[in-house]
C-alpha cells in the first residue's frame, strides 16, 4: 500500500509450450482433487458430472424415442413412460444443462481470461460443487424409488398427491438451486473484482459478459425457485394449503412462482452458450468481433427482459387476458437482443478469414438450429397460434432447436475450442469434424419431424398417439439413434485425445483472450506473472506479443507466511 | 503489487487476491449479492402473503388478531437492539478493541435468544389452541373458510425467519470464537463486518414481517 506511486514496468512473458508441471499434476492423489480450491480442478469434476448426467439423460431419451417407435405400447407402460420422460427433463435440466457452460467451462475460463489466479471464493466454488452433487444423490435417490411422474415442471395440484417421489425429486432440485446461486455469486464478484490490470469492462471477452449476465439471472431468479419448491414440499407434508384448490390453495400461483424462475433459467442455459459462440466466430473469423457492446450489453438486455415474460408459458392456464396480451407482447422483445447477436456474429463473418475448423463448424451449426429455434419461439409467443401450438410436439421441438441445438452446440464447440488448452492434448480433427455432422443430421431428423407433427395436432408427453403421426415418429426415433452414434464417435475420439493425443501447442488456433496467453496445460495459478492487458480480446490486427505483457516485477511475492 | 515489508499484517490475505483491499471489496460485494438472494427468497413469500390478502383482506384482519402484538412488539424492539450491539462489535473490531467486541458480538447472541424464546412461547400457545399450519388446523375461533391458509404464511414467514436466526446465532458464536482467538484487527475484520450485514437483513425483514401479520385491523 506504500508503494503505490512506484512507477511499474511491463514486459512481454514468452509463454511456455509443453510445461512439464500444470495444474493437473501440480498436486498428486484423490485428496488434491477432493479438496481442490483451484477453479480449474473443480471445472474438471463439474464437466465430468454434467457430462455422466448428459449420458444418464440421452439414454432415457433414446428409451422414450423407442417407446414411440409404434402408436400402441411397445416396451415399456404408460406409467413407466411418464416417469422416463419427466426424469429425462429434470435429469437433462437441472443436473446438465444449467451448469454445463457456467459451472464447468465458466469455471475453467472466467478467472483465466481475466487474469486471476482463482474465482473471488474458491471455497464457495469447492462447496458449490459437493451442493451440486447432494443435490443430484436425491435426484439418484428419487429414480431408484419409484421415479416421479409430474413432467419436470411439477405442477400443482397433480404435483401435490400424485404418489410419486416428489419430495425427494424437488428437494433434489432445491438443494441444487443454491450451489447454482453460489456460481452465481462467485462470477458477479470475480468479474468485478479481479480483472487484471488495463483489462476494463469494454476489454472482457464476451464469453465473460455472458457469463456475468448468467450470473444476474442466478442470483435474481434461482431464490424464488427455492422458495417455489420449499413451499410445495410444505404442501405435500402439511397441506398448507397455498397451492392445493382442495385445501383453498391456487395452482395458477404455482404456475406464477415456478416459471418466474425457469422462463429466466432458460437464459442461464442459453446465454454462456452465446459467450462461447462469439469467442468461436470471432477467432475462427480473424476478426474484430462486429459490435462488441450490442453483443455484450444484449445479454444483459436479456437477462432483464427476461424476468418479465413468464406469463407466456400460461396462455392457456387461466390468467386474465389482459395479462396474456401483456407477456405476449413483451415475449417479443426478447426477440430484439437475440436477433442483435446473430447479426452481429454474421456481420463478423462477413468478409473474414474463415478457418472451418471443429469449434467453427460447430458455431456455424448453431446459428442454423438455434435461428429455427428463436423463429419458432416468436410464434409460440403469438398468442393465436399459441393457443393451437400449446402442449404438442410444437413446443418440444422448439425448446429442443434452442436447448440441444443452440446451448448443446454450443458447448460442444467450446469443448472443441478449449480443449487443448485444459487437457494439453489435440483431438483427431476429422473424427470431429465426422462427429460434428452426424450431430448436425441426427439433430434435424430428430426434431423438424416434430414441429410437423406439433403443428398437425400430436400432442406432446402423450405414451400412445394416431396412426397418422407413425411415419413422422420413425423418422424422430431413427433421428435420436444417428445422434446417439454421434455422441459415441465424440466420445471415442475424445478419449483416445486423453490416452494419446498429440501435445497441444499453447495457442492452436490463434486466440487473442488472455487464456491463450497461458501453458495448455496452464499453470497451478494460471499465469507466473500478473498480466496486463492492452488491447481487446479480438484485436486480431495487433502482434500477438502484445497481447502477452506481463508486470515486470523480479519475483511476484504471494505474502504467504 | 507485492509487500514483502508487510508479511504478518496481511498474513489474512489469500493467496489468489492482489492485497487485502481486494479481498474485503470482494467479500463485501459477495455477501450483498447473497443478500439480494435472501430478499428474493422471502420475496415468493411476501408475493404469496399479498395474493392472498387481496384475495381475503377480511381473512387478514381477523386471523391477525390471534397475534399477540405485545411479545412480537418485544421482539422487534430486541432485534433492534441487536442490530445496534452487532453494528458496535464492528465498530470495536475495527479500533482494534477485541474485549469490546467480544462482548458486543455476546449481547447480539443474548438478544437473539430472548426473540427466539419469545418466538417459542408465541407458537407453543397457538399449537394449544389448535392453530397448526395447514391440515392440521384445528382451531374454531375464526370464522373464515380459509383461515387455515393465513396461519400457513405466517408460520412459513415467521419459520424461516427463525431459521435464519438460529444460522446467525451460529455465525456469531463462530466470530466470537475467532475474537477470543485474537483473529480480528483494525487491518483485517472482514468477517464480522459481512455477518453483521447479514444480521441486519435478518432484522430487516422482521420489521416487514412484524407490521404485515401483527398490525392490521
């Protein structure tokens, strides 16, 4: 504190390629990862959940897929069907996609791209973690005792006396709610309090914005979710008659509550996988990302207007009319700043140096599937065609363009991109690219089936339907296996990346955000230095050398005692 | 950046933090986002409280006066005062007086127990009445179909406010501890100065909770 006016030097750190030691092995045996602090490690045991829950997930789902191979019963009962295909939800939701960007790449990257040593509470982020995994040994606990059966919304007041495990289930869901809230609270801090020096707010990578705005919603809407579901347990347990129209209670309330917190929660899915698709586009470009705050400040934007449109989930659910009128019309402005973004990521395009490599094939992907999702959100929104739409397989193939084919995308691109640098290991280049577009066909056959069906009448969550609808379903059915081989080719040749992928150089596809300015693998503490930066994270123009300025300090004193 | 001359006056400071100003910065930010957390939390409460009030005003009036606005006027004056004596253990940690602190951190304890003894005797003389939350309800004495429901929100409120009593009462036996330990300083007080923000949350929303159920008719 003395010191302040010592005038400070910067000098260009040379980054070391190949490190012997990184923070995978800086620390060795079960407890260093157990009782881990480093956001990096605890990164890696989030992904290797989300992504065990994403297995977990995607067999149910090809199990549900088979089930409607034929319109009558095929191999599993209705009662069995609905309780698959609410565990595919909750499971996929609450235990994989609301912590897969955030929780797993967000906590690898954030501190590194701001220059940090750690996230702001790294023994927040550890017990974030162990909540997380509670959270889901309940979800585990709930599935081995007779499943649930309510849909992932758990609706009142079916939700209140069906027999199934839904005390468990939402407790799970509960419990999960605060280690998401905690992530919440960590990025808010770190991104303001421990960016390096020289990097402002206009020189945060977008996939840092992202994820701050992520964070606003964490911490805005996940609470009333809490308090959503303690009431509901209340219900089951004391009948306190606040939900249930048997005791005097309002269902439609709980309707209220419950998508106060999810219509936001479908942006902290969505919003981190925004992030990763600018860093993609912009580095695969060469280029400038094209309006850097439209793109920055539009998450934020719908981070906002995203707490305000919950109603459009209720059309048909008996609240007035005026309120109808009144979510409709805003649930179009959420429109607005997701159609800046894919302007501006095209407008980056344009003109750039386009390298199609893995990460790019998988951005480009994105913009496809995701448009049709967004397009097909703003009908949805439209309050006529809501009203036929509602409850078919419409709306399931719309949150599945936006969910699967926009936020999975998205993360598998991200995986793509930052692999190299978190495991220090290349990927076979044309099994992915392969992979990729498997994905990509598997994905469409699966899903723009059901918009067709959704349109025609099929009504969604429904175990038996009309002959009719047969073909179609095939289609869907033949659809999710091609997906399935996808995702057993991304794991093969991911895993042979492990066992024996080529090292991985420190800057493989010509990044210019502070991660790329570090080892892959890096450091225990990310950087030997305390970086400096200069220039914007997509300053593809200026020399690289600039974008690696360090203080120039002759030892960087911890002041560990 | 670095300060060697200082090593033991900012021995607190973690090892991924720059000095001990970005540490309590940061702490501070991360408890006062918590907190926005918290009032959301009770938020889907007071949501459902007003619901159900412009649904039943009549209902409200006449189930609050079951309450016994005497103890809970009590226990508003204690939480008060706690608050103050919470606010003064800061204010001694920071001038590097730990006894002071110490007692100050015992005397928001104290007053923290008398609201939940207090507490204690509200609900076990309502359970005597048959004034349980939800099915359970019993109770004849009000002549309103839904009475039950009011008595559900006001445990729900009240409960939970308990809970985040009881939680408080643990973290400030946990900082006298740590007071008693000498761990605190004019240089380094984070944690108490982060508790009595929550504390003071804590009092906050007994001051809405205790007009809102107590003082209406």
């Amino acid at each position: 504190m003395t010191n302040t006016t010592k005038p400070v030097a910067i000098r260009e750190f040379p980054v070391e390629e190949f490190p012997e030691t990184h923070y995978l092995n800086a620390t060795k045996g079960l407890k260093s990862w157990m009782l881990t602090l480093d956001h990096k490690r605890i990164g890696l045991m989030y992904l290797a959940s989300v992504i065990f829950f994403f297995f977990v997930g995607g067999l149910l789902a090809l199990a549900l897929r088979l089930e409607l191979w034929e319109p009558a019963q095929n191999f599993m009962d209705a009662e069995t069907y609905n309780r698959v295909f609410t565990l595919h939800g909750a499971v996929m939701i609450f235990l994989f996609i609301i912590p897969s960007i955030p929780a797993a790449l967000g906590n690898i990257f954030l501190p590194v791209m701001l220059g940090a040593k750690d996230v702001a509470f790294p023994r927040l982020n550890l017990a974030s973690f162990y909540i997380y995994l509670g959270g889901a040994m309940f979800t585990l606990y709930s599935m081995a005792h007779g499943g649930i059966d309510t849909g992932w919304t758990f609706y009142t007041p079916y939700s209140t006396n069906s027999g199934s495990a839904v005390i468990s289930m939402t407790f799970g869901v509960f419990i999960m709610g605060f280690s998401s809230i905690l992530t919440g609270v960590n990025f808010i801090t770190t991104v303001h309090k421990m960016r390096a020096p020289g990097q402002t707010w206009g020189k945060l990578p977008l996939f840092v914005w992202s994820l701050y705005a992520t964070g606003v919603i964490q911490v805005l809407a996940t609470p009333v979710l809490a308090i959503t579901l303690l009431l509901l347990i209340m219900e089951r347990t004391l009948g306190i008659g606040i939900f249930d129209p048997a005791l005097g209670g309002d269902p439609v309330l709980f309707q209220h509550f419950f998508w106060f917190y999810s219509h936001p929660a479908v942006y902290i899915m969505i919003v981190p996988g925004f992030g990763i698709i600018s860093e993609l586009i912009s580095t695969f470009s060469r280029k400038v990302i094209f309006g850097y705050w439209a793109v920055a400040l539009s998450s934020l934007a719908i981070a906002f207007i995203g707490f305000l449109v919950w109603g459009h989930h209720m059309f048909t659910s008996g609240q007035s009319e005026l309120s109808t009128v009144v979510f409709s019309f805003l649930t179009f402005f959420v429109g607005l700043p997701t159609g800046i973004k894919i302007m501006n990521w095209v407008a980056t395009m344009y003109r750039g140096s386009i390298w199609l490599a893995t990460p790019m094939l998988y951005a480009i992907e994105f913009l496809f599937l995701f448009t049709i999702g967004g397009l097909t959100g703003i009908m949805l929104g439209a309050l006529s065609v809501d009203i036929h739409l509602h409850d078919t397989y419409y709306v399931v193939a719309h949150f599945h363009y936006v969910m699967m084919g926009g936020t999975v995308f998205a993360f598998l691109g991200g995986l793509h991109y930052w692999w190299p640098k978190f495991t220090g290991k290349m990927y076979n280049e044309t099994l992915a690219k392969i992979a990729s577009v498997i994905l990509f066909i598997g994905f469409n056959m699966t899903f723009l089936p059901q918009f067709v069906m959704g349109s025609q009448g099929m009504p969604r969550r429904y175990f038996g339907y009309l002959e009719q609808f047969q073909t179609l379903h095939q289609y869907s059915t033949v659809g999710s296996w091609i997906l399935g081989v996808g995702f057993l080719l991304v794991a093969y040749y991911l895993i042979v990346s492990l066992v024996k992928g080529a090292k991985a150089p420190s800057n493989p596809w010509g990044g210019r955000s502070l991660e790329w300015m570090t080892s892959s693998p890096m450091p225990a503490h990310n950087f030997e230095h305390v970086p400096v930066v200069i220039h914007g994270p997509y300053d593809h123009h200026q020399p690289i050398a600039e974008f690696r300025m360090g203080i120039d300090a002759p030892h960087h004193d911890t002041t560990h005692a | 950046m670095s300060h060697t001359d200082s090593m033991s006056a900012n021995a607190h400071v973690q090892h991924h933090f720059v000095d001990s100003e970005q540490q309590f910065d940061s702490a501070k930010l991360g408890m006062w986002l918590f907190l926005v957390t918290e009032v959301l939390f009770f938020g889907g409460l007071f949501v459902a409280y007003i619901v159900y009030r412009a649904w039943n005003p009549e209902l409200f009036t006449l189930a609050a006066t079951q309450l016994d606005t005497v103890m809970g006027g009590i226990n508003t004056l204690v939480l008060i005062g706690s608050s103050l004596t919470m606010a003064l253990a800061i204010r001694y940690a920071q001038l590097n007086d730990a006894k002071k602190s110490f007692w100050m951190l015992g005397a928001t304890i104290a007053a923290a127990l008398v609201f939940m003894v207090i507490k204690y005797f509200e609900y076990t003389h309502k359970f005597h009445l048959g004034i349980f939350p939800g099915e359970a309800y019993t109770f004849t004495g009000i002549d309103h179909p839904k009475a039950h429901i009011f008595f559900s929100i006001y445990y729900m409120m009240t409960g939970l406010h308990g809970i985040h009593v009881l939680i408080g009462i643990g973290l400030i036996g946990w900082l006298m501890v740590k007071t008693k330990r000498g761990a605190f300083s004019a240089e380094y007080y984070t944690p108490v100065e982060i508790t009595g923000l929550y504390w003071h949350l804590v009092d906050l929303i007994w001051i809405f909770l205790f007009p809102l159920l107590y003082l209406i008719d």
